[in-house]
C-alpha cells in the first residue's frame, strides 16, 4: 500500500551534548557548535552540558562546575535560544542515568571493545577505566532519553550513533517498540580550522584561539603565529595558508575576497595579515562578547536557564524512562502510553 500522502510527517527531535572539559576555541565553534545551534529551528530540540561524561577526564569539582557554567554562557551568548531549545546539565536529569543500566543488560562486552575511543586510549598505552569503556552506553541513553531524531555529530562520533541504534534495536526487539532510532547528521566540517601552529585546533596540541578569551592575549597568540619565509614580493596561494583559513573564517566575504587577491598579487608581509585577522576576530565575536557579559553580570539567569531545560528534559526523559521500564517488567502502576 502506498504512503499515506497527507499523514502528517514525523516529528523532528534534535539533540546535542558537548563536554565541558575546557574553554570553547574555534574549531569547537565553526565545526560543531554553530551547525548545532543552527539546528536549533528544525523542530524540537535538547542541548545538554555533558558533565557525567566529563567525569572521565575532569577530576577537579571546582573546575567541573566553573567549565559547566562557563560552557552555558557560552552557547547561549553564541546563539542557543532557551526560549526554543531546552538547554540543561547531564546530571540534573537522572532519568539517563537510569536508562543508562537498562541499556547495559543488553550491550555486549565485544561492541564496546570495538568503539575507536576506547580501542585509541589503549594502543596509547593509556589507562581506560570503566567509565571510558561503557561511555557509548551513556551516550546512547543521552540521545534515546529524548526520543532523538536528528543527532549532529562528526565523523568520529557517527560509530557511537550506531552503537545507540544497536542497543535500541535490541532492547525494542527484546520487549517491544520502545525507543526511537536516531539519525546521525553529520556537521559540514569543510571549513578547516588550523590551530596556531599549523596543526588541527586543538587542546591537545595547546594551539588553540579561544572564542571568549581576553582580546589582547588573543592578539598575542595571533602575532605569534609561525609562518612561512617567502619573500615579501611572491605571490602566494591563499588556499595553502593557515592565516588565510583562520580569516576565511571571521572576515566578511568581500574582505575575504580582497585579501586572496592580495595574496595572489604579493607584496605584503605576514604580519599585515596577522593585523587584520586580529581585528576581523574582534568584530566576528563581538556582539557575542557583550551578550556573554551581560549574562555574566546578571546573577541567577544562567541558572535558572539551565533549571528551566532541565525541568523540560526531565519531562521527556521520565516519560521515555517509565515506557522502558514498564516494558522490561520493572515496574507495577507506571504507564506505558507513548507520548509523542
């Protein structure tokens, strides 16, 4: 029989988490959180603050609760509206964690020792606890918790989505349509974003630009920048050039455009170019830069932003949590109807 052409499409649900485990840079930025916020539109959306899993890696509670805030100001002064999407804290909705155990009676051992992270950390040589090995599992109550759709992710994380498809399937297969099975929507990771050194942007290579770090140790790290030895008067392609990317990224199109020719032509010094992607950043994140202050400078706002997504959350969470449970036997009065 043929699709019922007028039934009214499925609901889009999107999630999203990001760990606080430092300040966002601009590779976080332009090639993940601005598509994710981007996203925020396409129907109803839940972002969290992933601070269950970056227990693995932050040991310091003082630490974990500064970057918990600081990672709040943050998205929404870059754009997530509280108002249409619930923005909340990992931990303030236990329902997960809960659906987390579920979720582990059905997981087998050798699919988690297939997960890249864990197999990565250890043909480092590096210790991977518990926490690092069950982490997809996690992962995966975080995203079926909320009935999910749509999932940005990158490359990398696209296994972890398959994983959670694997265990929904299984659990659904065991005890009956329980769980939605999430798409994964790969972010448009085009753009490269070059860390100061050349390499890719990242903490783990102490190369990065941080999106709200003060202006004039921004400025520094940017004079710093190594280049090439070239003499001034060569011409020079744009598109083979770390400075250039970097500018791509804030510049306007027509300065964009403007500054290739002038690498084309040649003529110019690195540190001209240096200058005008110092100011080009200040002008890209300044309207940010001073909706993040006035957050900052307002007590209790982010907070209650974050209680407001959680309480949100926890509604949808309990709901999916209590049809999980009443499906496998656990529980006695729980409702089973399916909320959509």
């Amino acid at each position: 029989m043929p699709p019922d052409s007028t039934a009214a499409p499925a609901p889009v649900r999107v999630l999203s988490g990001i760990q606080p485990t430092g300040r966002f840079h601009w590779g976080n930025y332009f090639g993940a959180i601005r598509q994710y916020i981007d996203l925020q539109a396409a129907g109803e959306s839940f972002y969290f603050i992933a601070d269950l899993h970056a227990l693995t890696t932050v040991r310091e509670p003082a630490r974990l609760r500064a970057l918990v805030r600081d990672a709040a100001l943050d998205l929404v002064a870059l754009g997530l509206d509280p108002e249409q999407a619930a923005l909340f804290v990992q931990s303030d909705v236990p329902e997960v964690t809960e659906l987390t155990w579920l979720l582990m009676t059905v997981t087998p051992m050798g699919l988690l020792e297939r997960c890249h992270a864990y197999k990565d950390k250890k043909s480092r040589g590096i210790a991977a606890d518990a926490g690092l090995f069950t982490y997809p599992v996690l992962m995966s109550a975080d995203i079926l918790a909320y009935d999910a759709t749509v999932v940005p992710v990158g490359e990398d994380q696209v296994q972890h989505i398959e994983v959670c498809r694997d265990l929904a399937g299984t659990f659904n297969h065991l005890y009956g349509e329980v769980f939605t099975l999430p798409k994964p929507r790969l972010v448009d990771s085009g753009a490269r974003v070059p860390g100061t050194d050349g390499q890719k942007m990242s903490k783990s290579y102490d190369n990065t630009l941080d999106v709200f770090e003060d202006l004039p140790a921004q400025k520094k790290k940017i004079m710093r920048i190594t280049t090439d030895s070239r003499p001034l008067e060569d011409p020079k392609d744009p598109a083979d050039d770390q400075l250039f990317a970097l500018y791509s990224l804030v510049a306007p199109e027509p300065e964009r455009q403007a500054m290739a020719a002038l690498y084309q032509r040649g003529g110019f010094g690195y540190g001209e170019v240096k200058k005008a992607l110092v100011t080009a950043a200040a002008d890209y994140f300044s309207a940010a830069r001073s909706r993040r202050a006035a957050l900052a400078a307002d007590a209790g706002r982010i907070e209650a932003i974050l209680e407001a997504g959680a309480a949100r959350a926890r509604q949808k969470a309990g709901a999916v949590l209590a049809r999980a449970r009443q499906a496998c036997g656990l529980s006695r009065g729980y409702g089973s109807g399916r909320q959509a």
